[in-house]
C-alpha cells in the first residue's frame, strides 16, 4: 500500500456519490471541499473522507487527478454521528448556539467511534515521520488518537467553523475530551483570532492545558494556536469570469431578467446562512415603494443541505413560505420579484451569476468564513458590484470595504440594500479594488502554505 507524505482527513471527500453524473460521482457542497481541492491538487497527497454513502469503505481511487480514501459510514453511524452529534449537538453550540444543541450519550458514542475510524484510516495511509492534517468539527478527537498511534507524525488541526466562546462551549457534557483530542496536535488553528483565544482559554480551564493563547503545552506537548483566515483559489475564479461564455450566460442572465437590478444570494441552505432575515429586508424595501427597488430583482440559489436534520427542514420551509408571499405581493407577469434556485450550480453558471449581480447579499447569523463573499468579489473583474456582508461572518475580518451589516437588524439591513443599490460607480470601484487586492493577496495556497509551514517549524 503506497504511504503519503501529507494526508488530508476531512469529513467530507471531495466528491460524493451520486445515481447520475460522470462515473456515479458528483462535487460535494461547503466551503471546506472549495478551499482545500486546489491546495491538494498543487501539493499532491490523498484526502481520506466520507463519500456521502452508506456502506462499505471504497478502496483508494484516483479520481479527476486527486487521490482519495472512502472512510465508511453504516446508517447508524450517519445518524448518531453525523446528523446527532455533528450537526445537532456541535454545529448549532459552535454558531452562537442559534438553535438549542442536543445533548445525547449514544450520538457521543458514536462520535467517538467514527473519530477513532477515521483516525486509523490515517494512521494507515501516512509515511513516516510525515504530516496529517485533520480538519473540521467532525474530527475533534482524531489529532489524539493519531497521536496514540503514531506519535512520530506531524499533526495540524483546523477549525473551519468558530470556536464558541467559554460559556457556551462548557456547557458540552464531553468538553474535556473534546479538548483533549484538539490538544494532540502540534498546531490547531481556527479562522479568526477570537476563535483561537476561545479555544486556548477554554483549554486551560477545562483541560489543564498551560501557557499563552497562542502556545499551550499539555501534558508535555507544545500546541501552537493561531489563526488562518481560509480563503479560495482567487485566480480559478477570475479565470472562469473571463471566459467568453461565462460572460455571455451573465449578459443572458441579465436580459432574461428584465435587465433589471440583479440581488444575488448564494448559500448551502443552512440556518446560519441567515437566508429568512435577508428575504424579510427585501420585503421591507418593496413594501416602502422605493424607485431603485422596484428596478431590482433578488435571486437566491441555495443549495441542498443536511435535509434529514429537522431544524434544515424547517428552514427549508420557513424560506419557501417567505418566497411565495413577497411574490403574491409584488410579482407581476413577466417580472417576478424573488427568484428562488434550490440546487447546486455548476462552476461556470456561478460565476456567470457573480458576474451578473450588482449587489451581493452575504449575511449569515454567524460563519466561519464565508468563502461565497470572497468568490463574489473574485469575480469582478469589471471592478464595479457591491458586497453586502454580516459583521458575524469570519470574512467580515478582512473585507472590511464591503457594506457591512448586522444580520439580525433586519430594517438596518433594508437600508443597506437601498444604499448598495445606489453605490456610485466609481465607489463601487475603488470599494472592489482593495476587496479584490485583499483576496488576491491572501488566497488559499497562502492559507495551506501558512498553516503548513507553521506545522513543519512546530
Ligand atoms: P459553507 O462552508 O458553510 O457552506 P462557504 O460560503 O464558506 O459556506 O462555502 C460555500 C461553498 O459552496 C462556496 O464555494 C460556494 O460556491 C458553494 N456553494 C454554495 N451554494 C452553492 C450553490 N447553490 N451551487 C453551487 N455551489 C454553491
Ligand atoms: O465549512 C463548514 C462545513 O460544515 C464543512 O465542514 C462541510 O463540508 C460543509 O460545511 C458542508 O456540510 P456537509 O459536509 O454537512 O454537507
């Protein structure tokens, strides 16, 4: 069996089984399969991750020049594991606790049986003396497993999501061994600074961690903490803006709405994302008559997510009722006032949406990241649109020339719409240059060379 010298671990592969598409396989949604893909396909390796089935592991395979390891999932698994403690007891605490989290033993269990799984795949597939990098909140405890059985590796963990201040995160009946299976790895790193220090905090009270925020030493191991805002490959967007047919879709995007004003969401249906709050500012502006807005159109694509969790069924419902009242209100033949895609777009057809949009609404609740902003202002190659942004979004750290908002203000949101849809040209401009210098600059081949090179000097 071939040993690799970096092996990513992730949840999530890349690519998840589907009934059609090439060979059964299709691109798997979220931020994390957007960053790392190009940063595995520069450096070579192999991603160890679910593929979305349940069943039997797969054999290593190379598929689409990356080379990955099918870890397998029983239905039990996919219940306790993922949709249980992943994303109902982890994913709502981890984000501001916005929905309550459940706490259940057996979803634990599992958690812990899964960590294990995964952390012996990698144990597995890794050559000596050589790295691993463990990402995201569905791995917590495999940096200590890992180390348990090959303490002669190299371990980095990242966080795509936020880490929750003290007072929420203690109130996890497992929080201890939480940190404890973070505090296996050499460098942990998070998204932003305030992540970090919620984490080294957390370590030191609840684990026994000692030191500094952005060095602990547990049990005799030094741990660096940091952050390392992720980011997207700035240059792939540009170049699919540019292609003459991204193009020419935009300007059919365009025309087949009227030629009017284009507000453009995009987002995993998640309830972060904060999709019911920016619908309702929307409403709130057609209701006021306003000129510019009664030119403007708004489109939200949301793509398929976690459909078995209750709380994503819900949301589901809750945005479609909102969608199907703003249109009995104020659609028209031939002009619809709110599109609404639920699906996953294809690369080209999302840059041509980019392209085609004058406002960019990004206003989650609360976000790690959020890579959809930083994709947006890629894609302007044309210099001119204009970004909308939650201050609750990790991304909100760096653009700070976007329009920035407090999602949960949903009439200080509708007065921000209004404005961006008068922005002035050459404002829109000079904001986009530096949004568009800033992605640029640190894009995610910078993030994986920051993160590893930290992990090599640890
Ligand atoms: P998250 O990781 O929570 O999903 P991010 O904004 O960081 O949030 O990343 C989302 C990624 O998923 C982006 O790369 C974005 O392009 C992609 N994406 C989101 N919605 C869609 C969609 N409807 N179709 C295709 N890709 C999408
Ligand atoms: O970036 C956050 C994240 O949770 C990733 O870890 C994940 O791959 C993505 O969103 C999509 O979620 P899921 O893997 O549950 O479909």
């Amino acid at each position: 069996m071939r040993r690799h010298e970096l092996v990513i671990i992730a949840n999530r592969l890349p690519l998840k089984r589907s009934g059609r598409g090439a060979g059964g396989w299709e691109r798997s949604p979220g931020g994390l399969v957007t960053a790392l893909d190009p940063v595995l396909r520069k450096r070579g390796g192999l991603w160890i991750g679910w593929d979305g089935s349940s069943g039997r592991p797969a054999r290593a395979v190379e598929h689409d020049g990356l080379s990955i390891k099918p870890v397998g999932l029983v239905p039990r698994d996919i219940e306790n594991f993922y949709h249980g403690f992943c994303n109902r007891t982890i994913w709502p605490l981890y984000h501001d606790a916005i929905k309550p989290a459940e706490f259940n033993q057996r979803w634990w269990e599992s958690y812990e049986a899964v960590n294990e799984r995964f952390a012996r795949a990698a144990a597995r597939h890794v050559a000596k003396g050589r790295t691993v990098w463990v990402h995201d909140f569905h791995l917590q405890l495999v940096p200590q497993i890992l180390r348990g059985l090959r303490p002669d590796l190299r371990i980095g963990f990242f966080l795509h999501i936020p880490f929750p201040p003290e007072e929420i995160f203690a109130r996890i009946p497992w929080r201890t061994n939480i940190l404890h299976g973070l505090l296996g790895a050499d460098v942990v790193g998070f998204q932003t600074w305030k992540d970090a220090q919620n984490f080294s905090r957390a370590s030191r009270r609840m684990a026994d961690a000692e030191g500094v925020d952005s060095q602990l030493t547990f049990q005799g191991h030094k741990i660096r903490v940091n952050s390392f805002p992720i980011s997207i490959d700035a240059e792939e967007m540009e170049k699919l803006a540019q292609l003459a047919e991204v193009q020419n879709r935009a300007r059919e995007i365009r025309r087949g709405l009227g030629n009017r004003r284009i507000i453009l969401g995009v987002d995993r249906l998640d309830y972060t994302k904060g999709i019911e709050a920016r619908l309702s500012a929307y409403e709130q502006l057609l209701e006021s008559g306003d000129a510019t807005v009664s030119k403007s159109v708004m489109v939200q694509v949301a793509v398929p997510s976690r459909e078995s969790v209750p709380e994503y069924a819900q949301t589901r419902q809750r945005i479609e009722q909102i969608v199907g009242r703003i249109n009995g209100e104020f659609s028209h033949p031939g002009s619809i006032a709110v599109h609404y895609f639920r699906r996953n777009l294809e690369r080209e057809e999302l840059a041509a949406w980019y392209l085609a949009a004058d406002v960019m609404l990004v206003t989650p609740l609360c976000d790690g990241m959020n890579l959809v902003a930083k994709e947006y202002v890629s894609a302007q190659i044309n210099g001119g649109g204009v970004l909308v942004l939650s201050e609750f979004a990790g991304a909100a750290q760096e653009l700070r020339q976007a329009l920035l908002v407090n999602p949960y203000d949903v009439a200080g949101m509708a007065r921000t719409i209004r404005r961006a849809l008068n922005v002035p040209r050459a404002e829109q401009r000079f904001r986009m240059s530096i949004l568009r210098m800033v992605v640029r600059r640190h894009d995610v081949q910078e993030w994986s060379d920051t993160f590893l090179s930290a992990l090599e000097r640890s």
